[in-house]
C-alpha cells in the first residue's frame, strides 16, 4: 500500500476508508486528502477515543504534526482482527495449557517442535509456528511483550 497511496492520491479518486500505515495518513492527511478525524471519533466513537485520543503514549504515537489524527492505529487492546491460533489437539497430547504469557509461548512452541504433537510417532515433522502475511502481521503479536 505504501507504494499505492501515492498514486491512488494523485488520481482523486480513492474509497471512503483505505487501510495502510499511519505515516502516509498523516503525510497525506496534512495535505488534504484526508479529513481529521478528532471530531468524529469524539462524537460518535468512545472507544476509540477513549484508547486513542486520551491515551498519551497511543496518541503520541498516532496524532500528526498539525495535532490531527487521520487514521485509527490498531493498537494492541483493539486488536481484535486477528489473532494467534492454536491447535488444541496438539496442547491436549502434550498436556499444555493455552498459552498465556510469553513463557507459556516459549514452552509450548517448543514442545511443539521437540515433541511428537501431532502423534504420528515421528517428533521431527512438526511445524511449531507459521503464518500468512507479511512479517510485520506475525511478529507484532509478539512485540508488545
Ligand atoms: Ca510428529
């Protein structure tokens, strides 16, 4: 998208919610070409307001130069579009609990790769951890930790 925004700018014509990272929105969003958001998220989104504009650390990392916010950052507590998975029936063979903490991470991908999982009596053709996406889709569940 990064490369996109750009363009999609220049044309004039681009949908009413784009998704892509904060600093083309703010770069843009300062510009023109996309409206501040503040007063709507005041008015009509609590929520949002209440984890992005009176939250100093997100608002910090979020409000452009001009003191506008022009997208809505997906932050850690909101993060609710996607997620880890978890095979159960791999946490029941190994007598795991579902991870909690990062510890509980650790030893459970662990188990996962050290230990037959998935029962089949060959404990070295597990796959402990894979994802879609890009890099920054996978690693982020882990670097708020
Ligand atoms: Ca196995």
């Amino acid at each position: 998208m990064k490369a996109k925004l750009p363009v999609m700018i220049a044309s004039g014509e681009y949908p009413d919610i784009v998704s892509g990272k904060i600093d083309g929105f703010n770069k843009y969003g300062q510009s023109g070409a996309f409206i501040p958001l503040n007063e709507p998220i005041a008015k009509w989104a609590p929520n949002i307001k209440k984890n992005l504009i009176d939250n100093p650390e997100a608002k910090s990392q979020t409000i452009a130069f001009d003191g506008n916010h022009y997208s809505v950052p997906m932050l850690s507590a909101m993060r609710t579009s996607e997620g880890m998975l978890v095979r159960k029936d791999w946490l029941d063979r190994l007598g795991l609990p579902m991870p909690e903490t990062i510890d509980d991470w650790y030893t459970m991908l662990k188990a996962f790769k050290e230990k037959d999982a998935n029962g089949n009596g060959d404990s070295n053709d597990e796959v402990p951890f894979s994802s879609v996406g890009t890099p920054d889709t996978y690693y982020l569940n882990f670097a708020d930790a």
